[in-house]
C-alpha cells in the first residue's frame, strides 16, 4: 500500500483467543527502489548488448565480405590477364575456415588451368613442327631434282616460254604442297595440285 508518499507491505492477521485484528507495514521504498534500480540496469545491459552484438556482427560481416572481394577480384583479374594470379598480402594456405578453403581450392583450380594451358600450347607447338616435317617429308627430291633438269633443259634448248611455264607450275606446285598443313583444303585446289604434277611430269616424258 501506499501511505504518506511512502510504499509498505500490509501483512494483515487476526490474534487467536482474542479476535483482535493487526495490520503489520514493512517499508518498501528500498526495495522498491532496488527493484527498479535493477530493471533500469538490466536494460542498459540488454541495450549495451545488443548494440555491441550489432558492432561484432558488422565488423565479422566486414571481414567475411573482405575475403570474398578479394576472392572476386582474384578471379577476376586471372580471367582478364590471360591466367595469371595476382599478388595477395593475405595467406590463406595456413587457415582453416570456409573463405579460406575457398581460396585454397581456387588457387589449386588457377595452378591446374594454368598447366594445362601451358602443355596444350607446348604440345601445339610440337604437332606444328611434326606438320612441317611431314609436309618436309612430302616434297619428294627426286621429283625436285628431275623438274629443275627439265627447266635447265628447256633452257638449253631455248625454249624460255615452256622454261617460263615450267617454273610457274613448279612455284605453284610447292605452294599448294605447303598448304596442306591446312585443316580443310578445297577440292579445287587438290585439282589443281594434281594437275600441275601430271603436267610436270608429262613435259618430263616428253622430253624423255
């Protein structure tokens, strides 16, 4: 109860044998303010925590976000540079959580593309060269030899037009002949390939 601006218990009983009634008052005022002292301090509490709750939460959020933009800008920067990895000041061969495991795996997959890229290109270089030795090997030396004697021959006899011809079709020859390192030749010019040879050779006869 409330009396004279002040807060009490009311404890009230009734005296055994004699019917008499009491009303025993405790002050409240101290517990009451003890009380209230109490629920403004856990709510400063509640309110502290929560807003230090909401600091860690941005700062972790921040350092979450910082590996993953440095993850983005990593793969970003290894698709735009022709497969190179840029340099990073954060290590994260040593760490063991989620992000990091994913800059792990990402690095292994970067170091895998990267090698496979460099043999494809190292073995493109080497079935290049195997073509060459084979278009090398194509250009038979007899037929070398024997056409150049027909044009020494026709020179000799004067002849500088079919000397002329000769060597035109000899030239072409060779130039289709190198051509066929191609993935696709037409059929036009195996025509034409065919033709100059049968027509090297019938002039070879001919002189024969």
């Amino acid at each position: 109860i409330h009396q004279n601006g002040h807060s009490y218990f009311a404890v009230k009983n009734t005296i055994p044998y004699y019917n008499w009634t009491y009303i025993n008052l405790v002050p409240y005022d101290q517990i009451a303010q003890s009380t209230d002292m109490a629920y403004r301090l856990i709510l400063a509490m509640l309110i502290v925590g929560f807003i230090a709750a909401l600091a860690f939460s941005r700062r972790l959020t921040r350092y979450i976000l910082k590996d993953f933009d440095l993850l983005i800008q990593k793969m970003e920067f290894f698709s735009s540079t022709e497969l190179k990895m840029p340099e990073v000041e954060v290590d994260y061969s040593e760490r063991t959580d989620e992000i990091s495991r994913l800059h792990q795996h990402f690095d292994t997959m970067a170091g895998r593309i990267q090698y496979l890229v460099q043999n494809n290109y190292v073995n493109q270089i080497l079935s290049r060269d195997a073509k060459l030795k084979a278009l090398e090997s194509q250009i038979n030396p007899h037929f070398l030899y024997n056409t150049l004697d027909i044009i020494a021959w026709q020179i000799r006899m004067k002849d500088s037009e079919s000397a002329l011809n000769t060597l035109m079709d000899f030239s072409t020859f060779f130039r289709l002949s190198l051509n066929r390192g191609k993935t696709l030749i037409s059929l036009k010019d195996e025509f034409e390939h065919m033709r100059i040879y049968l027509e090297i050779m019938r002039v070879r006869y001919d002189q024969g």
